[in-house]
C-alpha cells in the first residue's frame, strides 16, 4: 500500500501559475495513471487531468499534468490563475491491486 | 453524456446497515468497459474509494471496508447499490457514486449526505 502526499494548501494570484505537488510514499509514481480532481464548494469532484497528463474535452489549456520519477510525484500546473480556479484539488492512483488511492487535497486560493 | 445520481436515506441509526442506489443514465452499465464505483468524502476531509463492480457482478472492496461493505449491481433498472453494515458515527458522509475507467472516476453523481445518528 502506499498514500499519495499533497500540500494542504497554496496560494497565487489571478494571472500568475501555480503547481500542486503529489508524493507517492512508496512504489513509482509512473507505475499507474494519476488523476487530478477539482472539487469546488457543495460540488463533486470533477476531472482535470487523466492518465498523468491527459486533459478532458471542456478543460482549458491552462491546465497541464506531469509526473517526475526522480521525486516520485506527479504535479498538477495551473497557469493563467483565475479567480474561479479557486477550489480543492486531489491526486489520485491506484496500487497493483487496482484499489483507488487518494492524495489527501489542496486547497487552492486565488488572491 | 451518462450521468449518475445517488438516492437513498440521509440518516441511519448507529449499527444498522446503510444503503444507497446509483441510477446511471445516458449509458448502460451491462455495455462492458467501464467499472461503477462508490467514494465517500467525510465533512471537511479527503476522499475514500469504497470499491467498485462491473455488469457482470465481479467486485473489488477497499481492504479497510471489505468486511462491511457489499456492492451489487441490477442491470434491468441500469442502478448499482451500495450496502454498509454496522455503522458509526465515522460513516457520516457525502457518498458519491462514480463511472470508473480503470480506477479513474468520471463523471460522479452529485453526493448524497448520509448521516449516521440516533
């Protein structure tokens, strides 16, 4: 088993970029897809980025993932900050077993 | 666009079972290539994967939950439940359901709260 380690918050400002970190504990990171989730106010989750990098239809640009085995974390970027980007932001994987692991969030302020 | 939704009470009474129903429409599950997942979220805390199943019936628990939790599946009416025994007050959460492709969950129905108390 393994956690996904995110900090618990960060804050940028409108315009400017902001990257959210996500440590895996133990295994490598590039050993299964990371997902990023953003959660707003009273919301569910949605997605953000799939499969490390990947971006859904509907999701802007300005929004890009990475993983970077010699940390083994994968780190969402937000660039072009805007006020409405303002919300939690999760990690998740999965282990060998195929269970879904979570990073614990972050909060994201845009001030 | 399939879209889910959760139903069920939003108050159980300590040691009983707890039970919700996931509608999905827009998408049938008995179609293959997807799993169907349930994930609570705590008030004011992360997310928890409970486990999932696919049409056929096969399913896989998170080992935290395992002894408690039982997730079936009713192709005819295209829903899929979740059943957790023996709660407490530590279940008291938003449980979500979820499409889920190889362990990413897209799209989530909108939660339903389900508060666990006497």
């Amino acid at each position: 088993n393994f956690m996904l380690t995110q900090p618990h918050s960060v804050s940028e400002s409108p315009g400017k970029t902001v990257t959210i970190s996500c440590t895996r504990s133990s295994g490598s990171i590039a050993s299964n897809y990371v997902q990023w989730y953003q959660q707003r106010p009273g919301s569910a989750p949605t997605t953000v980025i799939y499969e490390d990098n990947q971006r859904p239809s509907g999701v802007p640009d300005r929004f890009s993932g990475s993983i970077d085995s010699s940390s083994n974390s994968a780190s969402l970027t937000i660039s072009g900050l805007k006020t409405e980007d303002e919300a939690d932001y999760y990690c998740q994987s999965y282990d060998s077993s195929n269970r879904g692991v979570f990073g614990g969030g972050t909060k994201l302020t845009v001030l | 666009q399939v879209q889910l939704q959760e139903s069920g009470p939003g108050l159980v009474k300590p040691s009983q079972t707890l039970s919700l129903t996931c509608t999905v429409s827009g998408g049938s599950i008995s179609s293959g290539g997807y799993y169907w997942s349930w994930i609570r979220q705590h008030p004011g805390k992360g997310l928890e994967w409970i486990g999932y199943i696919y049409y056929s019936g096969s399913t896989y628990y998170n080992p935290s939950l395992k002894s408690r939790v039982t997730i079936s599946v009713d192709t005819s009416k295209n829903q899929f439940s979740l059943r957790l025994s023996s709660v407490t007050a530590a279940d008291t959460a938003v449980y979500y359901c979820a499409r889920d492709f190889n362990r990413w969950f897209d799209p989530w129905g909108q939660g339903t709260l389900v508060t666990v108390s006497s």
